[in-house]
C-alpha cells in the first residue's frame, strides 16, 4: 500500500429527492509518474492511482480512468442525482493492488 | 513514344510520387492513436463539447481543467504534447447528475489539451485548448 | 539617478502593472469570512509603503483555490494534523489530545510566532518537537516533514484572518537584527540578497514568475509545484538553492532569525494558513 494515503470527499448531508448534488473528492497520492529520475538517473517505475469509482446505493455514478498526468493529490468534481436515502460509496484503485475507500450518507431533506 | 531508360524512370517516379500522395497513410501521433483507439475509427466533429483550461497555466504540475458534454456516456481527456497523451477517461453512471468533470492535470510543457466525447448515439465530438505552460523565474 | 531608487521606481512601476492585471478579484474570502490581503508597512521596513500577501501575486486560478477549504488541496494534510493530533505517539502514551483537549485552543499562537523563551529564539516546529520528546516521549519529527508540516498547518489554521504581530523589540531585538542582516546580505553565485528580488523588484515578473514580497504569513503554504505543504525553512533553503548559495539549515539559528525578521515584515497582514501558492 502506498504510504499516507488519505481521502477526503465533500457531500452535502441532505437532498431533495430526485436532487443533483455536486461532489468533491481529494485523495493524497503521489501519483508517481514514471517520467521522474532518481539520483543515479534512472527512471522512478510509475506507481499511481489507475481507476476512481463512484457508486450510490450499487448504482455507477462515475468510473474514471486515471493515467500519469493526473497530478499528485488526485482531484475530481462531479454530479451526482440522489433519488432516494442511501449511501455513496468512493473507491480508488491503486496500481500496487491497493484499494482506498471511503463512504458519505445521505439523507433526503 | 521511345521508352528510353530515362522515360521510363521519369514515369516511373512519377507515378510513385503520386502514389506517395493518395495512397500512402500520414504518419500517425500518439494523441491520434488514442483517439482512434477510442471512438473506434469513427469520424469526430467539433463542437458540443466544452473544455475549460487556463490560457496560462500557474505551473505544469497541477493545471484545473474541466470538461463537459451534455448527452455524453464518455468523455476522453488528452494532453497532445505530453509524452503519453492519455490523461483521463470520465464514464458516466446511472446515477450521474451531469455530463460533467473536473480535475486537475500535468502538463510538460505548452501544448493542446483536447477532449472527446462520446455520445449516446454513437457520435464524438472534440474540443480543444491551447496551454501555456511557463518556467519560473528562480528554476522554481 | 541612483541605482537603488532606479531599480524602486522601476519595482513600483512594474508592480503597478502586476497588479493592474490582476486587479479583477483583490478580495480573498474563505468560508464566508473576508481576510485582508494587504496593510501599511511596518515602519522599520523603511523601502516599503504596503505589505502585500503573497496570494495577490499569483494567478486567478490558484487565487481561487485557497477560497474554499475543500478546493484547496492542503486540507488532506490537515486532516492528517487532526490524526496526528489525536495519536498516542511515545513512551508516556500520551497523544497532543491528551493535554491540549481541544487545537482550537491555539487560536492566537500563529501570529506570535517565532517568539522567544529564555533567551532562546523558539518557532512552532520547536515548540512541537519540544513536547513530543520532553512531554510525550516521542521521537522529534523532521523539522520540515510531511508530520510536522501537518501539524503546523493545523496548528496556524486555528488563527486564520488574525493579524501577524510579533515582537521585535525587548529579547527578540538581536534575533531580529540578525534577521535583517541575512536579509539583506548578498549571497550565492548569483550574488544576490532577499531584498534584490522581494524588496527592490516585487511586482516584477522573472520569467514567468510574479515575484511577491517574499511574505510567509500563509506558510506552511501548499505548492503547486511539489503538491505538498512546505515551511518556510524549506522555502528558505529552496530560494538560497536557487541563487546558488549553500542554504542555511533548516531549523537552524540562520533561518530562524530570518523566520522573525520576515515575520516581523508582515506585522499587519493576516494569517494565511495553509495558503495555496505556485
């Protein structure tokens, strides 16, 4: 697992039924390129967060493939329509195997 | 007409150089390639699609860009001048409130930053923006 | 005309014209809450009229960034502060929670900083390395670390919007000479000083660059350029690198000197803390 990894996603508490809300995710990852050389001059092996999925209530919101030149400390904005209570669900994919996960409720106002 | 050997070397370029013009396939970039791998060959037009990008970007390392077509089922993200041109792929779920998505990008030096859509109908679209990428003053 | 009122008369108008393009958005709120950017000089910075934040130097987009504290992307750090503040770390099983209940008791610690404590010149990341080992029995983090720059960032958060004030006078007083002296001492190669670039040419660009005044009231401040929180030491040191000078260490009596002097400048601005910059 890649070291001090941490998310952070902004959800409104509440919605109206049938609402589209707007989220925000971060999660802190250096997204090692692979274009970067270490002191001997050899290339640092890529190591990155490959893949971002959003379900809520198991239905897809988004599902992103992510590639280098998505920058350190991956950023995404993105609409989502809340038609009932339930819960999202954030997974980030790591090339390590790694899987970050996180989740926000949500409650219809 | 004689065909001496200059005559027939003459036509024969000749019709080599014109072969060279209509027939022979450009050679194909990066960014091109990961289009085509995308849309599959199809035909892309311009237009229903928006990019947003700074004209000038800050610094190379964290440029926001966001992107948005409305009817889009996927939206392809690419940096023409990086040396891999992919930089991310939005597909839109069920439960999507919009086309839309914003992120933030590398970018190695000035170049276009483009984006395909693909349509529910099967279509694609493109858009596209120049960014400046500068070099601080003190190397930093 | 002399060189030096040359080379002040060309910053203020190249400034002019810095600041003219980026006129459209002077005002920096977050979460509602209008922080100022800008004050009248303190009087001993004699070539100065106003101070200026960083912030105002830098780009519409970035600019943007530190207006919302989910959009700024030094608030996953933060997080970790919270973490970090929250762990029990060493031999006496103590966290920083554990004393201190509640990081909002630090509002008012930030602009006072660096300050000095029998006789010693002392600055945040002191005071945290000082109870992690005294207090905790815990290991001292590396003075610019991604811990300690957490913690900091945390820490200055709690005195967000509150005017930079620290002393300069009493004990501080030959701390902040020293200060001054490194400020304006040539060094390096490139034979250049703090003031070459932050006093006498701010406003101007270098290459692409906007050069500010050199204020840290925003620091630990999140760089686009290395995507993580940076003190003011490393910034120090990443300056002095850059003009070709052996940097001085971090956390050493040269930067912490320099640390109270360059605070000092910015008496009436507002803490910043995490700012974005480039």
């Amino acid at each position: 697992m890649a070291k001090g990894v941490k998310p952070r996603v902004k959800v409104p508490k509440t919605a109206a039924a049938g609402e589209t809300i707007t989220i925000k995710t971060l999660i802190s990852h250096k997204m090692e390129s692979g274009r970067r050389k270490d002191a001997d001059g050899n290339f640092i092996p890529r190591s990155i967060i490959n893949r971002f999925v959003v379900d809520f209530n198991d239905q897809n919101v988004i599902d992103v493939t992510l590639e280098p030149a998505i920058s350190t400390n991956p950023y995404f904005q993105f609409d989502a329509v809340v038609p009932e209570a339930g819960e999202f669900k954030f997974t980030w994919y790591d090339d390590d195997g790694s899987v970050y996960e996180t989740s926000k409720k949500i409650k219809i106002a | 007409m004689d065909f001496t050997r200059r005559n027939i070397l003459a036509i024969g370029s000749g019709a080599f150089a014109v072969a060279s013009v209509a027939g022979m396939p450009a050679f194909a970039s990066k960014t091109d390639d990961a289009i085509a791998a995308f849309t599959g060959g199809v035909g892309v037009t311009e237009g229903g699609i928006d990019l947003t990008a700074p004209e000038i970007a800050e610094n190379g390392n964290t440029v926001p860009v966001a992107v948005s077509a409305p009817g889009a089922v996927s939206i392809m993200l690419l940096a023409t001048g990086n040396p891999t041109p992919a930089v991310a792929t939005f597909n839109f779920g069920s439960l999507a409130g919009s086309r839309r998505g914003s992120t933030r990008i590398r970018l190695a030096k000035t170049q276009d930053v483009v984006a395909i859509a693909k349509m529910e109908d099967g279509t694609f679209r493109r858009a596209g923006a120049t960014v400046k990428v500068t070099i601080g003053g003190c190397g930093g | 005309m002399e060189l030096k009122t040359l080379l002040t008369s060309v910053a203020i108008v190249g400034f002019s014209a810095g600041l003219v393009s980026a006129q459209a958005d002077v005002t920096l709120a977050v979460e509602g809450e209008v922080i100022s950017t800008s004050a009248s000089a303190p009087a001993f910075a004699e070539n100065l009229d106003t101070v200026y934040s960083g912030w105002l130097f830098r780009k519409l987009e970035t600019r943007s960034l530190q207006m919302d504290d989910f959009d700024n992307p030094a608030f996953v750090f933060v997080d970790k502060g919270i973490d970090l503040f929250e762990k029990v770390d060493g031999t006496e099983g103590k966290a920083c929670a554990s004393c201190h209940e509640d990081v909002e008791d630090f509002v008012g610690l930030r602009p006072a900083m660096p300050r000095v404590e029998d006789g010693t010149l002392v600055t945040m990341e002191n005071l945290v390395n000082e109870c992690r080992t005294e207090r905790m029995g815990a290991e001292p983090w590396k003075y610019s670390g991604g811990q300690m720059t957490a913690m900091t960032a945390l820490i200055g958060l709690q005195s967000r919007g509150m005017s930079i004030n620290v002393a300069v006078d009493g004990d501080a007083a030959p701390f902040f000479e020293r200060g001054k002296d490194l400020y304006y001492q040539r060094v390096g190669q490139l034979d250049m000083s703090c003031s070459n670039c932050h006093e006498d040419n701010y406003g101007v660009m270098i290459r692409a660059d906007h050069l500010s005044q050199g204020q840290i009231n925003g620091f630990p401040a999140y760089r686009l350029k290395n995507a993580k929180l940076n003190s003011a030491h490393a910034r120090f040191k990443g300056c002095m690198k850059n003009i070709r000078a052996t940097p001085y260490k971090e956390g050493g009596d040269e930067f912490k000197a320099l640390e109270l002097y360059l605070a000092a400048r910015g008496n009436g601005l507002s803490v910043e803390t995490p700012s974005v910059r480039n």
